[in-house]
C-alpha cells in the first residue's frame, strides 16, 4: 500500500474555460475549437494577463450554459501557447494549450460575462519507500502500451520514447491517458486520481479493458470475414454442381422459397386457370440459378399475383336511409347523384349479382365531383381506389408493362384493385376529359375494355397476364367537360351532370361545411369566429365568381387567417363579421352587378358563354365609323364565332328598311366588332343573337338595355337557333345582376332543369325569331321595352 499524501501548493484565482469531452493533463499540448461567447471572453482575460487559464471538463456535454455544480471539481492550470481566431468568424478561435498543474475548484468567484474561479493547486508527495513498486507498475505499463499500439495498429513511437525517457509514474500515466482512446469519463477518471503510483495502476487496468476489446473487435472481423469467404466458396462449388447435374441430366436444387409459394398459391382460392399458371412460374422459378436476375423477376410477379384480391370482396351498406344520411352530411344538394346511387343500392338490394356501375360526374372545377366520389364509397363501406389520369399519355400506364421488361409493373387499373384489398372497390378515375395520347399509344382507348359492362369481367392487365374480373367494380369517372372524351368511351357511362351552385346553394355550403372545417384548420372554434349570412352572400356576391366553391373556401380561410394573426396579436379574443367588415378583412371588392351601372348603352350587348368552368358573362361592343364596308373582328374569335358575325350582318343587309337601317351601310360604313377580354379564346354559335343586337343599336343608334342578357344561334332568315349549357349561362347572369334573359323558344324545356332559385330570380323570355329580340332589347322612344316582351315564362 503507498503512502503518497497530496498536499496544496496555492490559491490561484483564474479565468474558467468549461470543456465539453475533452480533458487536458498536465505537461500535455492540446489545441481545441473554441465557440462559446464566455470561453471566448476567458481566453481573452487570460491572454491580456499571464495567459494562464483553469480548464475544467462540464458533466454534461450538451449543455451550452452550465453552471458550478456542473463542473467537474478536479481541473488543469494551463497556460496558452497559441490562439487564432477564425479567419472570416469572429465567433470561433482555435486554441493551444499546455497543462500545468491538477487543481482543485474551490468555487466561481464571477459568472457574467465569464467564469473566474478560485483554485488551488495540489500535488502528491512523493513516497520513497513505494519505488519498487513504481517501477513495476511502469514496466507492467509500458508492455501494456506496446500491446494497445499493435491491435489497434497505430503508429506510437514518439509516445513510447517520450514515457521511456521518463521514470516518473504521474507522468507516464497521464502521457498514455492522453494519447490513447478511452471514453472521456474514464480519463476525467485519470486526472482526478492525484497520487502518481495509483494513477498508473488505473491506466494500466484501462489498458488491459482496452486490449480486450480490440482482441474481441480483431475476432469478429476475421470471423465475419471467414464467414463472406466460405459463403462465396459455397456459392461457386453449388454453380459448378449444378452445372455437373446438368451434364448428367438431375435436376438442382431447388429454392428454398419455392415451397412457401407453392403453399401460398394453394391456399389463396385463386382461378384454376391462375393457380396453373402460378405454380408453372414457381417451377420455371426453381430452375433458375442462385442470385439470376430472372428468378427475381419470377419473384417479384408471383409477389404482385398473390396480392391481388382475387377473391376478397366488402359488402355494401344496403340500407337505403343510413346512405342516404350519409350523402346529406357530406354534400348539400346534388339530389340527381344522390337519387342515382340510392337507385343503385336498391337494385343490388333486388338483384345482389348485378354489374357494377360505370358513371361520369360532369361540371365545372370545384363542384365537388371529386368529393362525392369518395362520399359515395365511404356510404357503401366499399374501399376506395383513387386513380388520377390528368396528363397520361402511355398506354402502359393503364394496361401495364410486360414483366419481362426492366421495371415492369402493373397498369393503374390492376395497382388500384391491389392497393383497394378488395375485388369490388369504388374506383374513381379522375380527369378523364385530360388524357393525352402520342406514340406510345391513347390511354383512353385502353380504358375501353375496363369500362365497358360487357367486357371488363376478363380485363387483361399486360403484367399479370390473366383475365381480371372488373364487373364488380364501382366505376366513377370525373371530367370538366364531355368534348375532349372519346364518343365510343363516353357511351360506355351514364354522365351525370353536376352544375356550378347558386348563391343559396353556395351559402348553405359555406355556413355548414366550409366555414366549420376552416375554423378546425386554422384552430378557431364557433365562439372565436362568426360569419353572418349577410357577409356570406357578399362574399359570393363580391369577391367570388366561380361556378363551383373553391375560391369561395379561399376567401373563407383567409379570414380564418386574419383572425387567428388578431387572436394572437392579442387585438381582440373573438370576431364577429358583418358584410360591412369584409373590405377591412379582404380589401376592396373584386366583382360589380352590371346591371347596376349604366341601363342603356348603344352597340353594347349582354351575351351570355358556356366554359369547362361554368357560365361566363361576354360582353359584344360594336362600333360603326364612315368607311368603304369593312368588317374588322376582334376578341381573339374562333371560326365559328366569326361566321356567325357575317350571318348577322347578312341578316342586318336583307332587313334593312325593316330595321330603319341605311341599305348602303356595308358599302360606306366600316363596322369593328369586339370581344372584351382578347387573351380568352371564345368560339360557338350561340352569340349571333348577341352580335346582330350590338350591330342594329349601332347602325341606328338605339341603346340597348343594359339588364337583359341574351343566348342564341342566328340564321340568315334571322331564326333564333337551339343553345346548350343554358342552366350555366343563367347562373352567370343572376351573378352579373342581370333580370331578364333572352333565350330560343326551343330551349324551353331546358328551363325545367334550372334551379328554382335562378328561375325565381330572373324573367325568362323565349323567342323565335331576331325581331323580337330587337324589339325587346333596344330602346325606342315611341314604345316602352316592355310592351314589346312576348312569350314571358
């Protein structure tokens, strides 16, 4: 047993650097980053002094501001060799240090703007009686260090000739500490252990630890190592076995995972013609040499084949009334999809083996096409196989890839019924009007056989390469429009048409549906945010124009938005909007009613425009200037829209006396007809009753009044043609704070597919010819506009 006893030398106080990992030893040189502001502030204090500083490890190395008890309570006096600041970063410096002296922290004398502590300094005296057992222990250390260098292969010999030149056990014991890897606790361990003798012991017993584990890390790797080898042996004498079997007619080994798809294949209840055809495919598979690419193409098919729900199906909620409720919370209005799905479930009811249903939701963005799709299936407890065919132009992507090809995968369709779990999934195919189609083939023309009632119980997918039943299916299909879809694939589903709402329809939404999940997104209740139906219909009225509600949720949220920044800001705990307030909330309005401006105006006319995103305002202005007869069209017009214009002016020339027109305008008057908006493209028949209205105001100069809106094909004996799209161009009109709408006699029907609200609201004229349209929509002195309306509905 020593006897060594540790005495102080002095008390120093000293500028504190906490370290975090690291430990510094007496008579060591270390060089360390520095980043923290206060190290930085105490390396400065010590360099404007003596450039002697106290290094202390922290308990914990993650924390950015420790305090006293955080501090290891044995440390280095060091003093600084070199400091460099970090060129371009005046937050970091590089620092050498040199240990020396151990201290003990007595306390922290100053904690802002950096550590300063008071330390004292101790030392063990030394015990002359314990030499001999010194001497053993830096031989036994180092033997010991000769052993760590080997097994972990380092290059030592400047380390090993500094501790041979040295019989001092402290110093040898912190040389090897430093020098060696071991945990940072273990060589804080070290630096707290003051009397030399069981210093060295300590780093001997670490050394001991230390070889071990490197012998262990060694046997291992050499295990590991033996073991890729034999492995690769193996794998080159089974070749060349099977090879041998081969030459001698035997067949080789088989797989061991054959077994497991046979089994699986057994048991999975598939077709005959499918289970033949698997299990052919797992023997081919057997066959194939260990690690070749085609048994992993035979893999990953068998894998996709037993995923399919060949035979898994849901059963469908037949409970007419619960879908019914279902429908109700989720959608307001829509009653034509609603009837038609109720109609559906109830013949499945009668007859449980009927076909699926193949239909197309038909209206302009933000009706809810999408929406109801899913309600639908969620109704029906049916799973839900969402497909998006928008921008698709290779037929591979419906019908799928060959397996032999590299990368080869199921079509959409087949990948859908996968991911479903089950054989008769509602299946929504979403923007079919916007399939493209180019060399690689027309993927409309290969949805043909999968929407087709007849065919698609043996669709073939080009990658399973067997007939898949479809029949089951629920097919629903979404577009904006019917014009770009293939006639022989629109026949093959029952379109349903889904209009742009009312202002009615749109409040109910935004009151009970929109408004509600705005709130939840933004983390508004009922009580922090209100809207008055008045400030929904000015919100309709005013900043939206859309068919659908889109916008109309948008304009929503950003409101939610500003009152959760005035939630936050602490401006007020709860909003309660007026229609009053909405400018404040939103900015100034962004739509006017028209009808509310000018009642008369010469050569400038209401029509009304069908789009693929609901009814639309297009206005015709017609200007007539002395000239040689020219006709100039404007509005960037399609064909059609520029023959319908010269069958109006051909019509103006034939009636002329009878219009009170001059019978030599085409030959002394310039005539410009314009469109508003010339970036839109615009074409269609339906404005020549508007454009023969633009041109007579003009010629004569009689105004036209400025709250009827009007629809219509001209003829040369100026007969007012059939139009389509009339429940959208309504509804663009009560929107544009029109009252009365011209529309042909034919589409009188059509007024019985309008809502009742937009029918209620507007006066509805039909005519037959352009005479009454003249005499209903310009403006005489002599006779009041509205002796002259006939066939009001």
């Amino acid at each position: 047993m020593d006897t060594e006893t540790i005495v102080t030398a002095r008390t120093m106080i000293l500028p504190l650097l906490p370290l975090r990992g690291v430990s510094v030893f007496p008579g060591m040189l270390l060089t360390f980053d520095v980043e923290r502001e206060m190290s930085l502030k105490a390396l400065d204090e010590a360099m404007s002094a003596d450039q002697t500083i106290f290094l202390v490890a922290q308990r914990d190395v993650s924390e950015e501001e420790p305090t006293e008890e955080g501090f290891y309570k044995i440390g280095t006096v060091s003093r600084i060799v070199q400091l460099l600041r970090v060129s371009g970063d005046e937050s970091g410096a590089k620092v050498m240090v040199e240990g020396i002296n151990r201290a003990f922290l007595v306390h922290t004398t100053e904690t802002k703007p950096f550590f300063r502590a008071q330390v004292e300094v101790v030392e063990a005296a030394a015990d002359k009686r314990a030499l001999v057992k010194s001497e053993a222990l830096i031989r036994q250390c180092y033997a010991l260090f000769e052993e760590y260098a080997k097994a972990a292969g380092v290059e030592a010999q400047d380390t090993l000739k500094k501790i041979l030149d040295s019989d001092d056990p402290g110093f040898i014991a912190d040389t090897i500490a430093q020098s060696i890897y071991m945990r940072h606790a273990n060589k804080q361990m070290v630096l707290e252990e003051l009397r030399p003798i069981r210093r060295i012991a300590l780093v001997n017993r670490m050394l001991r630890r230390e070889i071990d584990i490197l012998n262990i890390e060694q046997s291992i790797h050499d295990t590991t190592t033996e073991q890729i080898s034999r492995s690769q042996r193996e794998m080159f004498l089974r070749e060349q076995l099977k090879a041998i079997q081969a030459e001698l007619g035997e067949n080789g080994d088989v797989p061991e995972d054959s077994d497991e798809y046979r089994t699986a294949i057994q048991a999975a209840s598939l077709p005959k013609e499918v289970e033949l055809k698997l299990l052919k495919e797992v023997s081919h598979m057997a066959k194939q040499p260990f690690g070749s690419a085609e048994a992993a193409v035979i893999r990953s098919y068998l894998d996709i084949c037993l995923e399919l729900p060949w035979a898994k199906e849901t059963h469908d909620a037949l409970d007419v009334d619960k879908v019914r409720k279902t429908l109700d919370a989720d959608h307001f209005g829509m009653e034509k999809v609603k009837e038609r799905i109720l109609e559906a479930l109830a013949v499945r009811k009668l007859a449980p083996n009927a076909k699926g249903d193949i239909l197309c939701f038909v209206g302009p963005p933000g009706t809810g096409k999408t929406s109801v799709a899913i309600s639908i299936a969620r109704a029906m407890d049916r799973k839900l196989a969402r497909i998006s065919l928008g921008g698709i132009h290779d037929e591979a992507e419906i019908r799928g890839h060959r397996k032999t090809y590299v990368g080869a995968m199921p079509g959409r369709i087949i990948e859908g019924i996968r991911q479903a779990g089950s054989k008769n999934p509602v299946m929504v195919l979403d923007e079919i009007d916007k399939l493209g189609s180019d060399y690689r083939g027309d993927p409309s023309a290969a949805l043909l056989e999968a929407l087709d009632p007849e065919q698609n119980a043996s669709f073939r997918d080009n990658f399973i390469e067997f007939p898949f039943d479809l029949s089951d299916v629920f097919f629903i299909t979404t577009a904006n429009t019917t014009d770009t879809i293939p006639s022989a694939l629109l026949d093959r589903m029952e379109v349903i048409e889904l209009p742009g709402y009312t202002d009615e329809e749109k409040l109910a939404i935004a009151r009970d549906h929109l408004l509600p999940k705005q709130r939840k997104k933004h983390g508004l209740n009922g009580n922090q945010l209100r809207l008055t139906d008045a400030a929904i219909r000015e919100l309709i009225a005013r900043y939206t124009r859309e068919a659908g509600v889109r916008v109309l949720e948008r304009q929503i949220a950003a409101i939610c938005r500003k009152t959760a920044s005035g939630i936050v800001a602490g401006e007020w705990k709860c909003r309660f909007v007026n229609a009053a307030d909405l400018e404040s909330l939103l900015g100034p309005a962004k739509f006017k009613d028209i009808g509310s401006k000018d009642t008369q105006a010469v050569g400038l006319v209401h029509g009304l425009a069908w789009t693929s995103v609901g009814g639309e305002m297009l206005d015709v202005e017609c200007n007539v200037m002395d000239g040689s007869g020219k006709v100039e069209l404007t509005g960037n017009l399609g064909d059609v829209m520029k023959e319908s214009a010269h069958a109006a002016i051909s019509y103006i020339r034939s009636r002329a006396p009878g219009l009170e027109v001059d019978p030599d305008f085409y030959k002394t008057k310039d005539i410009h007809l314009h469109f508003p908006e010339g970036a839109v493209p615009k074409d269609g028949p339906s404005a020549g009753v508007t454009i023969c209205t633009a041109v007579v105001s003009a010629l004569t100069g009689l105004p036209v009044r400025q709250d009827i809106a009007m629809t219509g094909e001209i003829t040369l004996r100026g007969r007012v043609l059939p139009i389509g799209g009339l429940r959208e161009k309504t509804m663009a009109a009560l929107r544009a704070g029109i009252h009365t709408v011209l529309i042909p006699d034919q589409n009188e029907p059509d007024l019985g597919e309008i809502d009742q609200t937009v029918r209620a609201a507007l006066n509805f004229i039909t005519v037959k010819s352009v005479d009454t349209v003249l005499e209903t929509a310009l403006i005489r002195e002599s006779v009041h506009a509205g002796d002259s309306q006939k066939a009001a509905v």
